[in-house]
C-alpha cells in the first residue's frame, strides 16, 4: 500500500507541476523555469517582477502547505547551511551554463521537442546517477 501511496503522490505531483507550467504559459506567455525566474528576481534585471513574486512565493506555500498537510516529510540536510549554500551556487551555474534549468529543459524544453533541452536533460540525468553513485559507493 506504501508504494501506491507513494506512486500516486508522484502523479498527482507531476500532473500539477504540468498544470502550473501550462496556466503560467497560457496566461503569460512564460516559461516555468525555476532558475530562470528565481535569478531575475536575485538579479534584479529589467522586466515586470509581480508575478515572479508571486511565482516563488507560489513554491514556498505549496510546500509549507503540503508538509502542514502531512503530505511531505521533513527534509534532513548534512553537511550544514555551508554546503547547501555552494550546493545552491552550482546549480545555479550549471543552469546558467546550460541556459536553463531541470524545469525549464526538462517540463518545458521537453514537451516542445527541443533537442538543446533533450541534450540538457540527459545531461542533468546522467550527472545525477553518477553523483548518487560516487556518494553511495565512495568512489568510482
């Protein structure tokens, strides 16, 4: 019954996150692309910020709302607020090398068949199963 539980929050997740990706699209015109839209905010570049406001502050309330609702558990980090904070400094790299982030690739590059976001996105996969590896294992 736990894996069903568990399978069946995985849909429901997905298919929100592709809801919320095609009402910002449909009412907008934007893409949901996480890093693209935090960095603007970080930035402070030119263009309307109201809805990337709302966009982000749209991220946190879900989650505080789903763990309020004992549908998330309590994330445990290791390694402490230094590491999160050069873990968040190179995701924040790769996607801006990358010109785009899991989000933005994988959700939207993905469902327009662009080939950039399918390069994109493997490479994101294959760099996760090594690190996973190299971190379960010690070591290639």
């Amino acid at each position: 019954m736990l894996i069903l539980n568990d399978i069946l929050r995985a849909l429901a997740g997905g298919a929100l996150i592709g809801l919320a990706t095609a009402l910002l699209l449909l009412g907008s015109g934007r893409i949901a692309g996480v890093s693209g839209v935090f960095g603007w905010l970080v930035l402070g570049e030119a263009g309307p910020a109201r809805w990337r406001l709302a966009f982000v502050a749209g991220l946190v309330l879900a989650a505080v709302a789903a763990r309020a609702a004992g549908l998330a558990s309590p994330v445990e980090l290791g390694g402490g607020f230094a590491l999160l904070l050069a873990a968040g400094a190179i995701t924040g790299l790769g996607a801006g090398l990358a010109n785009g982030c899991t989000s933005g690739h994988g959700v939207c590059g993905l469902s327009n068949l662009s080939l950039r976001s399918l390069v994109a996105v493997g490479t994101f996969m294959a760099t996760a199963a090594l690190t996973v590896f190299v971190v379960r294992h010690g070591g290639l």
